[in-house]
C-alpha cells in the first residue's frame, strides 16, 4: 500500500523470438502427430488423401496464425479471441468466449494432452496389456500438477522448459523422418501404393479427419494469449508464426509418410498409438523410445497450454468478467498465479471422466466456432477501421479463406451427420447469460465475496496488476 493505493504490478516482457517460436511450435507438436494420424486416415479413408488433409490443416493454421498476428498489433493486449471479441463485439460476446473457454475448452484441451503423456508414459511397463484406466488418470493429475507448480514459479523456468522439450520433441520427430527414410530405401511396405484408394468424400468423414488433423495443430494462436509479454509484439508475432508454423508442417508430413512408408493403412487405423506401432516395427527393441519420444511431447506442449492459457482467465478476470482475485499476480514471481491454480482445479475436474477421442472433437467444434467470430471481427476492423495502426497487416483474403474454413469445421459435421452432442455444446454457451446478466451486467455480488477476495490476496500473496502497454 503507498498513499491508501494499492501499487498495481506488471507481468514481465521476457519472451523474446525464440521463446516465441518455441511457445508456438511446442505446443502444436504435442500429442496430436502421435495419436491422430490414425484418425485422420480412419476418418478421410486413403493414405494420399489423408497427407492432403495435413497439408490443408497446415496451410489453415499458417492463414489463421497469420491474421490473429495482424489482430495482436492492432490489440496490444493478451488474452486472444476474449480480448479481440471484447473490443471488436462487446461484452456479452466476450463473456460467452471466457466462459467456455475457461470452464470446457483450455481444461478439456489439458486434460487432453495430460492423458497421452501419461498414455504414452505407461506404455513400456504396460507392454502387453492395456494399462489400468486408474493408473492412467493418476500419472495425468500428477503431470497437471508439475506443469502448474513450474508456471506458478517462474516465467523464465517455464519459457527455459518449452524450449528444451521443444528441441527434443523435433529430435524425437527426426528419428521417425530419418526411420521412414530408411524403410523407403528398401522399398515401402505400407500404404504408399494406390495412394488414394478408398477416400471417402462425405462432409462428414472430411469435417472428423480435419478436426483430428487440426487438433495437432493447435497452438498456432497461443502467442496472442500472451501479447503483453512478448518483446516487439509488431515485429516478434508475424516471425515467430512464420517460422514455427511451416517447419511444423514439413515435420508433420515427413512423419506422416515414414508412418505409411512402415505401416500398412489397416495397422495404422488399428493402432491406439501409432508412434509406438512405428517404433516396434521399425526400431525392433528400440521401440520404447517412441514412448519416451511422444510423452514428451505431450509434457512439452501441456506447458505451453498451460502458460497461454492461465493469461485467459487473468486478462478475463481483469476486465471485470471473472472474480477480481483471478486478475492478481505474485508479489515475487510476477506470475498470474490465482488464474493458473484455477486453470489447475478446473482441468483436474474435466480429467476425472474425461476420454481423448470425444476431448478432441468437442474441442474442435467449439474452438473453430470462436475463432471464426474473432476472424469475422478481423474482417470489420479492416473494411470499417482501416485508419487504425497496423504495423503487421494481410491481404484481406487470407481471413476470408480462414473464415470459410471455420464455417466449414463447424457445419459440415453437423449438416452431413446431425448428433445431439451439438446441441449440447450450443445450450451450454448459451447457458453463460444465467451467469452474465445478475453478476457481469448488473454487478449483483455477494459481500462474502470481497473478504474471500482480501482473505485469498493475503494467503496466495497477490496484488492487482496494470496492462504492458
């Protein structure tokens, strides 16, 4: 306190390009390009046109990274979709974006990314059998837990672990490249022969494929969650996406022909974990280093979640849509610390029933519905506000491909294949205005709630923050 004010802190500027390109490229190389190939090719039918689907999905992402990139500099603020929307939209919009993506979409997505590493952890002793579900789910709350504790530590520690299992998450992908260069020399044994034999062109089965497609991919936004504390945003956000984005796509094809270069399609669509099947066949009595391989992965890219993701229910909190503790930062470690132990319970709560194929699908409906809001937002900003400063812009094609992709992603599987599960997930955002109009709108808060408040700041040792701007 200094004059009966409180003295506000800031979260630091410590991101700089490679952290940035780390942030990016290590948490789009998660779990994803070790347990979705064989969903995707399930899904789209035939091995040539399931690499097609990974290249769509990389060239979406690149589009979609590229104009939120023009959104951070318009926007110098963290919090991606929440922010834009609440700038562009307003508050009501804006609340339906933090309330899902807070309550379902970034715990579900951790949840997620928890269970393949611990999957994929288990994996060597479980060699034979299927491991218990109970042991699974406690080695995944364990991991949630480490993740947490480090980004509640410090920045730095959690930027210095992004960029080391960055490193070794490319290595472990290398290994599969270099494996399927091998395999090709002595001839292919997979599913490289009648490349697009039994491709299935539903609006269906191309919606599911690009869905577990994009899944791998997803990260490409994580650094407008984080803005204001990456150095030079004009200069440091176009880079980093424009690096990470393209040499994570090469990766994920080169990977994805070794696979079909060893495989055949009926091992790769009967196999729970690809890489693992890969690794046995290719690598004989090496083949536990596939594990190792992609349960880092997985840790690498939970870290990544876990850090972009914490800044959305603080930046959410700070603009007055969530309890005003969430919006507080360590007195000592400057790190948003309320946010992520709240990030931390809700995804330890999303874990207990949570399974990773019905994760996924979810996640992906509800994130492509979002991000084609804050695309349309993009679009206005452009044709009504071209004045404003732009250090980054471009062309306005690039957001309208992206938005029809996201039209797309959220329509096609509904029209071709209607389920009752999306009605679920439509009522359940909806079902934020219950929440909106008594405690956002008319500000009717309980007085018990501001000495949980002051009882919270004293024992988490937090104080109010200021916006880098």
């Amino acid at each position: 306190m200094n004059d009966g004010k409180t003295e506000k802190l800031k979260l630091k500027q410590e991101l700089g390009l490679a952290s940035a390109v780390s942030l990016i490229g290590g948490t789009m190389i998660g779990s994803g390009i070790f347990m979705s190939p064989q969903s995707v090719l399930s899904n789209i039918g035939s091995p040539g046109a399931s690499l097609v689907i990974w290249m769509l999905c990389g060239l979406i992402a690149m589009l979609g990274a590229l104009s939120y990139a023009e959104l951070g500099t318009i926007i110098k603020e963290s919090g991606g979709d929440f922010i834009y929307i609440l700038r562009i939209y307003g508050k009501l919009p804006a609340f339906f974006v933090a309330f899902t993506f807070l309550l379902v979409m970034r715990p579900a997505s951790i949840a997620a990314m928890s269970l393949s590493f611990a999957e994929y952890a288990v994996a060597p002793i479980y060699q034979d059998c299927t491991p218990p579900l109970l042991v699974v789910k406690c080695i995944a709350a364990i991991c949630i837990l480490v993740v947490s504790i480090a980004n509640i530590l410090n920045v730095r520690l959690t930027m210095s672990i992004q960029v080391v299992f960055m490193v070794a998450k490319v290595l472990g992908l290398l290994v599969i490249v270099f494996g399927g260069i091998v395999v090709l020399a002595d001839g292919p044994s997979g599913g490289i022969n009648n490349a697009f034999e039994g491709t299935r062109l539903g609006l269906n089965p191309i919606g599911m494929a690009f869905y577990q497609g994009l899944w791998s991919f997803a990260g490409w936004y994580n650094l407008n969650y984080v803005t204001e504390e990456v150095k030079k945003p004009e200069v440091n956000l176009p880079r980093a996406v424009m690096i990470a984005i393209p040499m994570v796509t090469v990766l994920y094809l080169l990977v994805n022909v070794s696979y079909l270069a060893a495989l055949t399609p009926r091992e790769m669509m009967s196999s729970t974990a690809v890489a693992v099947t890969w690794g046995n066949k290719v690598l004989g009595s090496w083949g536990w280093v596939m594990s190792v391989a992609a349960a880092m992965s997985a840790f690498g890219s939970l870290n990544g979640t876990f850090f972009s993701g914490g800044r959305v229910c603080f930046v959410a909190a700070r603009e007055g849509h969530m309890p005003d503790i969430l919006s507080m930062a360590h007195v000592r470690h400057l790190t948003p610390s309320p946010a992520l132990i709240f990030t931390t319970a809700i995804s330890l709560i999303v874990l207990i029933p949570g399974d990773f194929q019905s994760i996924v699908n979810f996640f992906s409906f509800t994130a492509w519905f979002f991000y084609g809001i804050t695309l349309s937002g993009l679009l206005y900003l452009k044709i009504k506000k071209p004045e404003l400063p732009r250090p980054y812009k471009v062309p306005i094609l690039i957001p309208i491909l992206v938005l029809m992709a996201a039209i797309f992603l959220v329509l096609a599987p509904i029209v071709d294949d209607p389920q009752i599960e999306y009605l679920y997930v439509t009522l359940f955002i909806l079902s934020g205005i219950v929440i909106y109009i008594p405690f956002i709108h008319f500000k009717m808060c309980p007085g018990i709630l501001d000495k949980v408040t002051l009882f919270l700041q004293l024992f988490l040792e937090v104080a109010p923050t200021q916006k880098n701007l």
